[in-house]
C-alpha cells in the first residue's frame, strides 16, 4: 500500500516537471582593449572596458504555448572589477520578467537600449557591437527604459515589431513611447524605429522632447556584409527652442576564415536651432578595424578610431571643434 502511494506520488511529480519544465543560463562577455586615445591635445594610455557584463535568463514552459521568462544583467569593468554601465544599481544593465505565446511577448522593468536603437545603430555595428571608442559616436539614446511596458509581435512572413512605454514616475516630465520593426528575407535586413520620450536633463522643463525616427538597411552577399542608417533627431528643449540634426552610418565586413575585416563611417549634420543653420557643427567618424575569431566565443581584435568635428561641434571630445582618435588592441570573450 505505502509503495502504491508512493509511486502514484512520484507520478504526480514528474507529471507536473514535464509541464513546467524551467532552464535558467548564467551569461557574460569580458571585452578588454589597450588603447592610446586622444582627446584634442591630451594623450592617454588606458585599459578600456566595452560593455562587459554578466547576465541570468530563463524560461518556464507554462503548457499550452505559454512560456514565463526572465534577464537580469550586470554592467562591470574588468580591469577594476567597479560596476558600469545602464541605470543605478547592480542589475542596471537590464532585469525584465515576461509571458510570451501565440500572441507574442510581453515583458516588464528595464530594457536597456531601446527596441528602436536595436532595429537601426545597433543592427549594423558589426565590428564590436557599437561599443567602446569605436561605438557609433553620433546616436543619441534617446528615451528611458527603465519603468518600461513591451510588446513584441510574432514574426509573420519575415516582420516582427515591438512597442515600448515608458512610465514617467516620479524621475521624468514625460512618458516614453518606442516603435520599431525588423523585416528579414533571406540576405536582405530591414528596420525603422522612432522613439519619442523626455530629453533627459537632469532638470528638463515640463514641455521637454526628444524625438528620433531612424531606418536602417543590411545586405549579404558571401563574404561580403554592407549596411546603412538615416536617422533624423528633434529636441525641443521646453524653453521655446527646437534642434534639428541627421545623421547617417555605412558599414561594411569582409569575412575570409578566421578573419574579419571592418570598415564604417558616419556623419552627423549641421544643428538647425529654430530654423536657422548651426555652422559648423556637424562631425565625422570612420573607423578600420580587424578581428581574428579563435573560436565562436573567443576574438582578438584591433582597431583605429578617430572621430572629427568641425568647430561648433564636441562629439566624443572635451572642448568644441577637437577630434578624438584611438589606436586599439584588444581581446572580447562570450561565455
């Protein structure tokens, strides 16, 4: 009778185990480069961290196609093991929880970049992942993630889009509101975001904006990777004055073995302030770099960076008009 019991206990258990069937990751990347930088006239040597971080995910099959999720990441520098990176706070980086299905994705808390940062800059920043010194210098982060409602739509036919609101709270004069969406067909690579959200001064007025509307293309043709952004920003800065500027990115890879072989370049517009032309304040970018993968999680890398800008420009420097370069070496390992 006890061993009955017992087995049609035991049967009870792994019933449900198959139903609810978790699976949690432990995640990270450490990318380290040894850098001689310049800022104008000043010169440094440094170690530079790009955006390392560990990271938990995981998944509980709910049955019936429903599946409950979770990430939560932490910003670090390895070489002085300091937190960096996202909002305050040791899971800064991103810490959302989710239900997705059928109908799509759900997710609440912090995103980190925005679904419209990842659908147009960040989707053809093949070198290092837009990160580091040679990280596109003339995105501008629009929009606050954190405090944030996602939806994401299934992929029907190639598309899939994502809308994102931002609560204000108590930090911020506005919501934040995000749409982006990605097309793939085979080597083509298509998507267009805007972000409309608060400027993010530290003391903004109560009438501040930010707005962006970007789209982005990639194309693969063999060994060859190109791709391209237009993005278009307006910031009004609640005191009666409105800021326009564009910027555009190229890129392209050229993979042979074990190597791959980058090259991009930027430009971000003159500033009309009111309708009226800002001169000189427009910058450009290029940046050449080279990666030897060692495997799929394990790369050395190299690169030279240098980011120019006219004299009512301070992209990337400490004074206006300087240009920023940087000559790098460094090593990036996935785990």
């Amino acid at each position: 009778m006890k061993r009955s019991i017992f087995l049609a206990a035991l049967a009870t258990l792994t019933s449900g185990a198959a139903l609810a069937q978790s699976s949690v990751t432990i995640y990270g990347r450490l990318n380290v480069s040894a850098e001689r930088q310049k800022d104008g006239d000043t010169t440094l040597n440094v170690l530079q961290n790009s955006s390392s971080r560990i990271g938990f995910k995981g998944t509980e099959d709910l049955g019936g196609g429903l599946k409950a999720s979770f990430l939560i990441e932490h910003g670090f520098n390895p070489d002085t093991g300091a937190a960096s990176g996202g909002a305050a706070g040791f899971w800064g980086r991103e810490s959302w929880v989710g239900l997705e299905g059928a109908f799509g994705k759900v997710r609440l808390g912090n995103m980190g970049p925005t679904a419209a940062y990842f659908a147009t800059a960040d989707y053809i920043s093949m070198h290092n992942h837009d990160t580091g010194t040679s990280s596109d210098a003339f995105y501008l982060y629009p929009g606050v993630v954190t405090n944030t409602i996602a939806y994401a739509t299934p992929t029907i036919a190639g598309f899939s889009g994502e809308a994102q609101f931002g609560l204000k709270e108590a930090s911020q004069t506005k919501n934040t509101f995000v749409l982006a969406a990605n097309y793939d067909a085979g080597p083509l690579h298509l998507g267009a975001g805007y972000v409309s959200a608060p400027t993010g001064l530290a003391t903004p007025p109560a009438s501040d904006s930010a707005k962006e509307f970007g789209v982005r293309a990639l194309y693969e043709m063999g060994a060859f990777t190109v791709g391209a952004y237009y993005i278009n920003n307006k910031i009004d800065d609640g005191a009666g004055n409105s800021l326009k500027r564009n910027a555009i990115r190229l890129s392209g890879m050229y993979a042979m073995g074990a190597s791959e072989f980058h090259a991009n370049f930027g430009k971000a517009s003159n500033f009309k302030a009111n309708g009226t032309t800002v001169d000189d304040s427009g910058a450009t970018q290029f940046t050449l770099g080279y990666n030897y993968n060692l495997s799929k999680r394990t790369k050395v890398y190299g690169f030279y960076t240098q980011v120019s800008n006219n004299d009512n420009a301070i992209y990337s420097v400490s004074n206006f008009g300087d240009k920023f370069s940087s000559l790098a070496v460094g090593v990036r390992h996935n785990f």
